[in-house]
C-alpha cells in the first residue's frame, strides 16, 4: 500500500497536470469513482488520484478506507492543501506521511501569489447612492430605455423602495423577471442600467442557453475540488470582474431545478458559497432574469417559492412605431458619429433621415432584427459612397 498522501497548492495546480501530462500520467477524481468500480485496466502508472473533494464528507474515514479499497495498492493519492491538517489528521491511518507534490514530480513548482485585483474592484451599489444620485439615475434610464412605459413607472418605485428597505436589512436584492419575445428590450434594461450608472467594466452577463443541463450549477459556481478546472465558476468570475452590482441572466427558463434551487438561495440570503468554499456578497446587487417563456409555462416550469422571489415579474411587448422611429435615429446617430471619429470621408449630415426612409417600421418588432437591418443600409451606403470618391 502506498502511504503517502502528496499535497499541492491550488495556484500550482495547472502546471503539475501539464508536467504530470508531459509524463503521461492523468489526474482522476476521486468521485469518479464513489460509485462506480474501479477499471480492470487501471494502471498506477497512468492515473493519480485526486480526492480534494472528499474534505466535507461526513465520517471521511470509514467513507475513504472503504472507496479506498477498490484501488490497486500502489495507487497514487493526492489533494489540495487548503485543509491539509484537517484531511491527513483524519486520514492517518491510510497515510503515514504527508509530501509536496514537487516531490513526485521531480521539479520544484513554486506557489504562485495570485494578483487581488479584480477581488479588490469597488463596487458601485444602487444602495450605496444619494437620493439626489438615485433621481438623475432614474431619469438617465427612463430616456435610454425606448418604450415600455409601465415598467419605468413600476421601475422607480422599485429601486427607491430597494434603497430604503437594503439598508434596514429586509431586501438583499432587488430581482426582475422579465418574460417576452427575442429582441423586444427585455436585456437591453440590464446593459441601459449598466450605462446610466456609469460602468467602466463589461456587463456581468451569464447566458444559460449555453448550458449543458447536467453540468449547469457547476459552470456557475465551480466544480467541486478534485475536479480538474475546478477553480471556474462563470457566475463568480463575472462578478469579481464587474464594477457594478449588476448581474444579467439570460435564456433562465432554460436551466435545471439546482440552478433554480440556487439562485432561490442567492435572491433570500444575498450571497452564495462557490463550490471552492469562498463567500461570494452580492448584498445590495440587482439580479435581472429574462426568458422567452410564456406567463402559462412560467407558472409550470418555476416554483412557487422561486416565483415569489421575484420582485417584479412583467412580459415586454414589441415596441411601438414611435419608439421603433426613435430607436433608428438613435442608432443611425451612434454608428454616424463613430464612423466619422475614425474615416476622413465625411457623411452627409441629413443621412439619418435618408437611411430612416429606407426601412419600413411596420415589418419589424424584433429589435435586433431592425439593427440588422440599420447595419445593412448604412455598408450599402458607404459602399456606393467611397466608389464615387
């Protein structure tokens, strides 16, 4: 029986795979094989044995000695040092020393000192704003926001009330489901509060239409240790990346019930735990969810207590003709603009009104479908344009 356990640090984790790779040796979890029996075929040249994972398993003893004894007997096992003392002290009789992984390699990896800076990136909280702060937000987002009138009604008294209540400890996040068709502004209120509070960074944006259904929760917060790549987590890294407490979730109705199970949590306590075991604050955060569902299948697909949850739950419908009018002028002017910055070919300055005629408003109730369509008239343009220069 082999009886050492090798330990590593999580910062030299992908270089001791790749250098374990270079000696054609392959890192397992130990999970793996909780419940299935280990292969024939196993060879102790070949696999080691990561059991990181096991650390907040009740009774690790029994557990590990009985999953321990599928293994050959020169199994190699190893795991993070993050609770080292923990996990050797309760493994002491499987293990009899504890070694640096360096030691198994060959080489001498050093701990690599990872950089704070984006855990140590301030926040800007709609909670944290003064009311004089607050109302020029509000009107900033009311005259970036094209259309849907009622919501912006509804929407000022939500952010307001949020304000009040956050700071007496009753209301962690404000949370919006917005239900509708593709392209009718549902995500455009998440990236116009983005705007109008004066971000610098990228929208914290997570799609779950890109999912895998079985591995959902997972891709969010991390997979569990002993997993390799286990220190991702797309929710976690767009929120430290973030300057803004602000989260997008897209395409929702097309998660799993662990995901609907977590953000449940996430909205009543105001924080989640990654699967590494950090604490993630998201207290004083807004959440906006959207999703093609109708309000028939939003009732089915979600629970009641995540439905409730929910501060607000609305369904966007296309805008009308005025706002499509307005939204193709507003477009025409930020492409116009940013297109003379950088070409020294000057545009005619009445084009937006002779592009506008160009595109009938009627046919289009999917906005990006109409932006397609901006794009389109405005390359034709300057195509036939600089072929008569």
């Amino acid at each position: 029986m082999n009886n050492i356990l090798y330990f590593y640090n999580k910062s030299q984790y992908n270089i001791f795979r790749d250098l374990l790779a270079e000696q054609n040796k392959i890192i397992h979890s130990i999970t793996t094989y909780v419940k299935n029996d280990v292969p024939a075929d196993f060879d102790v040249e070949e696999y080691l044995i990561d059991i990181s994972s096991l650390v907040n398993v009740n009774n690790l003893q029994y557990f590990f000695e009985e999953v321990f004894a599928k293994f050959p007997p020169d199994t190699i096992f190893i795991a993070d040092d993050e609770d080292k003392d923990n996990l050797f002290y309760t493994l002491r009789h499987s293990f009899k020393q504890e070694k640096n992984i360096n030691e198994l390699i060959g080489k001498d990896v050093g701990i690599i000192e990872k950089s704070d800076d984006k855990k140590n990136i301030e926040k800007k909280l709609i909670t944290n704003l003064s009311k004089d702060t607050i109302t020029e937000f509000i009107t900033n987002f009311n005259n970036r926001l094209l259309g849907h009138k009622g919501f912006k009604n509804d929407f000022d008294d939500l952010i307001r009330n949020f304000v009040i209540f956050n700071k007496l400890g009753e209301h962690n996040i404000l949370s919006f489901f917005l239900m509708g068709d593709s392209g009718v502004g549902k995500t455009e209120v998440a990236r116009v509060i983005h705007d109008s509070l004066g971000s610098s960074k990228k929208l914290a944006k997570i799609n779950l239409g890109n999912y895998s259904s079985h591995d959902a929760l997972n891709s969010l917060i991390g997979s569990p240790r002993g997993y390799i790549g286990s220190e991702g987590g797309e929710l976690i890294q767009r929120v430290k990346e973030s300057d803004l407490g602000l989260v997008l979730i897209d395409e929702f109705e097309k998660s799993t019930t662990s995901v609907f199970n977590f953000f449940l949590d996430v909205l009543e306590n105001g924080k989640f735990i990654s699967s590494q075991g950090e604490e993630i604050d998201v207290n004083g955060y807004i959440f906006i969810f959207t999703s093609n569902i109708s309000v028939e299948n939003f009732e089915k697909s979600i629970s009641p207590e995540l439905r409730s949850r929910f501060d607000y739950k609305g369904i966007f419908k296309p805008l009308l003709y005025d706002d499509k009018m307005q939204f193709v002028k507003n477009r025409l002017d930020d492409i116009i603009c940013k297109y003379n910055k950088v070409h020294p070919l000057l545009l005619p300055v009445d084009l937006n009104s002779v592009l506008l005629k160009k595109i009938n408003l009627d046919e289009y109730s999917n906005m990006r479908e109409l932006n397609r369509m901006i794009k389109k008239l405005f390359v034709n343009y300057i195509s036939n344009l600089e072929k008569l220069v």
